[in-house]
C-alpha cells in the first residue's frame, strides 16, 4: 500500500490506565461543546467532525497522532502526478444493510458542495478533486488538475454516506454532477432518517440541547465496539460538568477546568492530556469600511493597516494568558501549527509583549488616542474561551484601545461570525490534515468558493503572494519542497499579521476508574478512545 507521508506531531501523549474494571457495557459522555448536526458534511467544526466518525467512516482514517491508516480504502497509492487509485473494501455494508461500493464514494463528493447553509463547508477537502471514475464496484480513480499530494490526508475528513438504491450511474463533474437525484437535507440526518453510515456506531436519537445517544453496529466489518450504547450528554459549564463527572452521572467528561484537575485527581479520578494542534486565535476584519464593533474611527477601518495590527498583537501578553488564565497547561504560539508539524516552522517563536512600542505604532497610524472595539467570542467552545478574550480586552485598553467582549454561546457565536458582526473575534482551529496547508488553506487564503480557498476566513484577509505559495505547496508532490513552502507561506502570513495566534491548547479529559482513554492530537472526544481497563 502506498500512502501520503504520516504527519509530524509535537504530542506527548499521557496514557492514563487505572486498574480497575469496567462496570457496565453503557458509556456516557459529557461534552463541553455540542455538535450543530448529525449531517457529516454541515459543518466543519471538530464536536461535529468527532461525532461524524462514529456513524460515518472515510476512505482514510488518522489514529490518535494523525498518522495515516486504511478504513474503508485498503489501499490507494498515486498512479501518476494527478491520478489516485483506490481499493476500496470489500464487504462493508451500512447500518441499512445495503453494500458499500465505489458509487456511494462519489455520491458523497457530489452531495458535499450542495450542502444548504453550512457554515464552514466541507469543500475544502473536496477541492482538488477534478475526476472521478469507477471501472468496478471496488476500485476507484480520482483525477486532480494538478499534483496533489494531500488528497488521501484530506479524504479523512469526508464522512461516506449511503447512495439511493436507484443511483446506480454517477457521471462526476465540478459543475454539478449527473445522475445523483435529489441529495438529502441536513434535517434528515437529524431525525435519523439519512444517518446511514458504516461506522461502528448508529444513531438512535439527537436531541439538541440534551442527548446524542448511539448504539453499536453489530454489523460493523471492523472491531467491534467496546460498548453496547454511547449517550453524549452537552454540558458547556465547566462547573456542572465537573460536577456530573464527581457524581457519577457521566463516566468521562472532556475538556475540565484546569483549576479542577488536581481536585479530580484527588477524589480518585484519571486524567489523560496531551499538547494538541488546536491554536487559539484572533482574526481581524481587514475588507469592511466601517467594521461592525468599531468606534471612534470616523468610519475608518483601522485593522486594515499592518501597524494596527501589529500594535494589537504586541499589547498581548501570552505568556501570562498561558500562566495565569490557562494555569500553565497551554503553550505560546507563534504561527497556527504547533513546533514539529509539517510546515511549522523551528523557529517560529510568540510576538513579542511591547505595549510601549504598541503604542508608538498605533500613534504612527493615526491612532494616537486609540479607538473602540467589541470582541466577538464563544463562552462554551474552548478552554477558558471568554475568559481570554477578556484578559485580551484588558491588555488593548493599556495602549487605548478600549475594548469590550460580545461572549455568547458557540452556536450563536458562529452564525454571528459567518454573518460578518465581528471586527474581530476569538477562534481556534485544528488541523485535520496535520500540516500548516490546513490553517493556511482555511483562515488565511482568500476567499474563493471555487478553489475550496478561505472557507473559514472571516476576516477576508487578502494576499495574492501568500496565495500563490499555498497554491504552490499543494502541487508539490515532494515532502521537503512542499514543506520550506508552507514555512515560507507561514512566516509571510505571520509578518504579515494576517491573524493573531495565541497559545495552543493542551487538552485534559477526565474519566471514572475502571476506564483506559487516549488522547488524540485532534482533540476529538471518541467512544472509541475509551476502554475498559481490562481489555
């Protein structure tokens, strides 16, 4: 089998094993975000994209480090510069009873541009795809305009959903393919109707708000799964989640405060954690005139100008946000992929804290009195989340930037920012492929729906050189050369100030004794991650 280079990692995974056994063939999970949808393909945001690969598999699947590995593709290897075929297995069957093949594959890329509404859409791991073909039911080619060297990495994020009975011809196309029908809705996959997938988990009920409860798939072709029934219950405060994870109402909760760690330790419980590729950031929004949440401007956008941008970031102290609001259990960032992934870079080090220089450099703007400002924030999606924000709100106000934080619920949150009513906000992005092309592609590229390009970049940053390094890495089929260009590409944007890093997050769960649960780069909560002890 040929496969794309595994992707370097900068994780120390801590293993947590208790020794005792596990009580019951139910597991309950407390989750500190909740999916949007039950729809693989709605929204590409990592509570989604988790919840996904227990109902969905992909052609490709990552293991906890984000090394490459086989699922529902045995093997695939590149034919030419821009040919990619695939075996695909045998004998899979979905929940339904139906049979996988190669049709269901490209139903499922035809199905991912028409998605109605998503707020961060899937084509960006669809986008190099130009070809696709089936000579048999179980080998499938893919054509890409170019070399292309990320589509296997990329395919892991594209959950395969079951084709219609009737669809049996599929004629693939950018423009829209040919004999796919009608595609079906988001609303479908949450009811349950169209949650059809060869996972090893099936979907009973989604209940927004209150429960995601999934059973096995007793047909599932892979290793059966540890537990009978999955119930993932949302609760966004740290405190009641904690709480319900004490009482025994939950046997593993993600994501706990860290000023709790030691008091779950010490009433008897496991912690696991491990850095992760998820950077916590601040985007900017450098195309609007006047910018929503900005006062005392006359109108002007001052966040256009670098030296704004640069004054904001040199008024942020990360090493005490790291110290004091993330109790040490983060790290400084300097660029959006942590130090010893593919495309970070050795050298990439956090801005430096200067709020006499920021000062200079606002007055050298034209901002000598500074301006107003409104911070855009989830308070239930990441670590600590409206907690920095604020202490960022208050580092601004010493160089005159007097800022206040707009804190809502992640779900809110999001529709707010893909509507565009922030200046600026915080956000964090983790890198499902693995490498600084993921970051780059999503937050920092121009817009460009055709490319698959900016998908997620809210700030509409815009650089046609930086663009052009990003388009260059992605047809370099060598490692080496397609790393120095994302380096380059990174360390362009980061001059740049295209986007404000922050720290990256170190991610605890905490478990009842009895279990075994590992940690994943991705910071994915998965069932399948959690064991009972004796096995």
């Amino acid at each position: 089998m040929t496969t794309s280079r595994a992707p370097m990692t900068a994780v120390a995974v801590i293993l947590a094993v208790s020794a005792g056994t596990a009580g019951a063939e139910e597991l309950t999970i407390g989750l500190a975000a909740e999916p949007s949808a039950m729809d693989p393909h709605y929204h590409n945001l990592g509570p989604n994209n988790a919840m996904s690969e227990h109902i969905f598999d992909s052609l490709v699947e990552q293991d906890a480090q984000q090394r490459l590995e086989p699922q529902l593709a045995e093997s695939w290897k590149p034919v030419d510069d821009t040919t990619w075929e695939f075996e695909l297995r045998q004998g899979v069957k979905f929940s339904d009873g139906s049979d996988f093949d190669a049709q269901d594959v490209m139903y499922t890329v035809c199905r991912v541009p028409l998605v109605e509404e998503s707020p961060s859409s899937f084509t960006i791991y669809t986008k190099a795809i130009a070809g696709m073909e089936a000579p048999d039911p179980h080998t499938l080619i893919i054509k890409t305009a170019g070399p292309y060297p990320l589509l296997p990495t990329e395919l892991v994020s594209v959950g395969i959903i079951s084709a219609p009975a009737d669809v049996t011809d599929i004629s693939f196309s950018r423009d829209g393919c040919e004999g796919i029908g009608e595609t079906p809705k988001t609303a479908q996959f949450n009811s349950g109707e169209m949650a059809i997938g060869t996972g090893p988990y099936k979907l009973v009920s989604y209940t927004p708000g209150d429960r995601i409860v999934l059973e096995r798939n007793d047909d599932y072709w892979g290793e059966e799964a540890d537990w009978d029934k999955v119930t993932f219950r949302p609760i966004t405060s740290d405190g009641p989640r904690v709480a319900a994870l004490l009482a025994g109402d939950v046997d593993v909760i993600e994501k706990p405060a860290i000023q709790d760690l030691e008091r779950i330790k010490s009433d008897g419980f496991e912690v696991a954690q491990g850095l992760s590729n998820r950077v916590i950031y601040l985007h900017m929004d450098q195309e609007a005139e006047p910018s929503p949440g900005i006062s005392g401007t006359d109108g002007k956008n001052p966040l256009k100008d670098i030296r704004v941008r640069e004054a904001l970031s040199k008024a942020i102290n990360r090493e005490a946000i790291v110290e004091r609001i993330m109790g040490g259990v983060a790290v400084p960032a300097g660029e959006l992929l942590p130090p010893g992934m593919f495309g970070s870079r050795p050298d990439a080090e956090a801005d430096t804290y200067d709020v006499e220089r920021a000062k200079e450099l606002l007055t050298e703007a034209g901002y000598p009195d500074g301006f107003g400002l409104v911070i855009g924030s989830p308070n239930d999606r990441y670590i600590n989340d409206e907690k920095i924000a604020q202490a960022v709100a208050q580092m601004f106000a010493r160089i005159g930037v007097d800022s206040e934080v707009d804190a809502v619920t992640a779900s809110t949150f999001f529709s707010r920012r893909n509507n565009y009513e922030f200046s600026l906000y915080l956000a964090g992005w983790g890198s499902g492929t693995g490498e600084m092309s993921s970051p780059l592609i999503a937050l920092i590229a121009t817009p460009d729906k055709d490319k698959g390009m900016g998908g997620t970049n809210r700030g509409r940053y815009s650089n046609p050189e930086l663009d052009a390094l990003i388009e260059q890495a992605l047809g370099t089929v060598d490692d080496a050369a397609r790393e120095k260009l994302l380096q380059q590409a990174s360390a362009l944007a980061m001059d740049d100030y295209a986007i404000l890093p922050l720290h990256f997050e170190v991610t605890p769960w905490a478990y009842r004794e009895g279990l075994v649960m590992e940690p994943r780069t991705d910071q994915a909560t998965l069932a399948m991650s959690v064991k009972p002890a004796s096995s």
